[in-house]
C-alpha cells in the first residue's frame, strides 16, 4: 500500500496587493502595541522595585496592577503572532517587520533599565547595556551591505513583484521566502517608497494609540 504525500495547501488570494498591504499593516500595529504594552509593563515595574506578585496563597508584598499581569504574558506571545502574521500576509512587502522586531524590541527596552540605572541601579544600567548591544548589533551587521535600503522599502512591490536586487544577500531570504522569476525583477519606484514608509507610519502610530488606550483602560 502506497500513499501520497498531501499537496501543498493553496491560498491564491494571498497574491493580491491588498493582502500584502493589509497584511503588512495589521502586523506592524499589532507587534507596535504589543511592544508599548511591554514596555509600559517593563517601565512599571522599575516603579515598584523591580518585582511584583498577584495571586496565591501567600501575602504578597507588592500587588502587580491589573495591567501588568494582564500584559506581560500577553504582550509577548502577541509579538510573536504579529511577527508571523508579517511572514504570512505581507510577503515581503513593505519594510520587514521579521528584520526589525529584534532591535525594537531590545533596544526599546534597554531604556526602562537606564532609567532605573539614573536612579542608582548599577545591575539595571549593566542589563541596559546588554540589551543595548543585543539590539544594535546585527542591525549594524545588516546595514553593512550594499543592498541596505532592503530594510526600509523590503524585497517586493504590493503586486508582488520582486525588486532588482532583493535576495542578493543570505538574510534577505527570509523576508523574501517566494523568489520571482527573472522576468519579475522591478526597480523600485517612488510610489513603492511612499506606500512602504506611509503604511509603517500609520501602523505604528496606531499602534502605540492602542496600547495607551488598552492599558489606560485597564489600570
């Protein structure tokens, strides 16, 4: 007895521009919030002496507020999600949300950890170095190369056309997981430039309203 391996799943409707523009949108206003709303989480705790409990049998020393022990977990299992959702939807399209996450990520949280080290937190200001450095480093590795505007503009056009030299370099292959054929490949325009920037920009301003509102909302 034989059997066949299952054929790939198929969703044409992925290769319209729509999607792609959405998708990079819905991604980048999600990973934003989740992002403020960790690092308002992060930024609290720095408050309360570094440490906070909610719950349990034992008496707590310091109560978290409810929008601290809402979001912590929830602000980081969310940046995954949106990170994914970027890979799935956007598709290379718009600026990379899978390259940016990592340095967003630490190098905005390595300012909560200054400002406790301003306040005479020698172990916050040696942890916000650390994440500092976790941060900046491979951004300066990728803007190394020749092909950097890569990192702003991304690797396609919103009707999935391949630009002229996206996937030259290793680390571009992740943002670009469907190479075009040679025939594809487009130089980009300056509506290109305008619709990836212009698309970032209102995600992320959406997204940091939403988090200010969510956690304004729950306090």
């Amino acid at each position: 007895m034989t059997t066949r391996p299952l054929a790939p799943m198929a969703w044409p409707w992925r290769d319209s521009a729509l999607v792609r523009v959405v998708g990079a949108f819905v991604s980048w206003a999600g990973f934003i919030t989740c992002f403020t709303l960790l690092y308002l989480v992060s930024y609290t705790l720095t408050t309360l002496g570094g440490s906070c409990a909610s719950g349990g049998p034992y008496v707590i020393e310091v109560e978290c507020p409810g929008n601290v022990a809402l979001f912590a977990p929830l602000s980081i299992l969310g940046g995954f999600l949106f990170a994914g959702i970027a890979l799935l939807f956007a598709q290379g399209f718009g600026t990379p949300l899978v390259i940016w996450a990592w340095p967003i990520l630490f190098v905005g949280l390595s300012v909560t950890f200054f400002a406790s080290a301003a306040s005479g937190d020698v172990v916050g200001g040696i942890i916000g170095g650390m994440f500092l450095l976790m941060g900046i480093a491979p951004l300066l590795l990728l803007l190394r190369g020749t092909d950097r505007w890569l990192l702003f503009l991304g690797s396609r056009s919103a009707a999935g056309r391949q630009f002229v030299t996206a996937g030259d370099r290793p680390v571009f292959r992740l943002i670009n997981r469907r190479p075009g054929a040679v025939t594809d490949l487009i130089p980009p325009t300056a509506r290109d430039w305008a619709l990836s920037i212009g698309v970032v920009v209102l995600a992320v301003t959406a997204g940091i309203v939403g988090a200010r509102l969510l956690w304004a909302a729950t306090a």
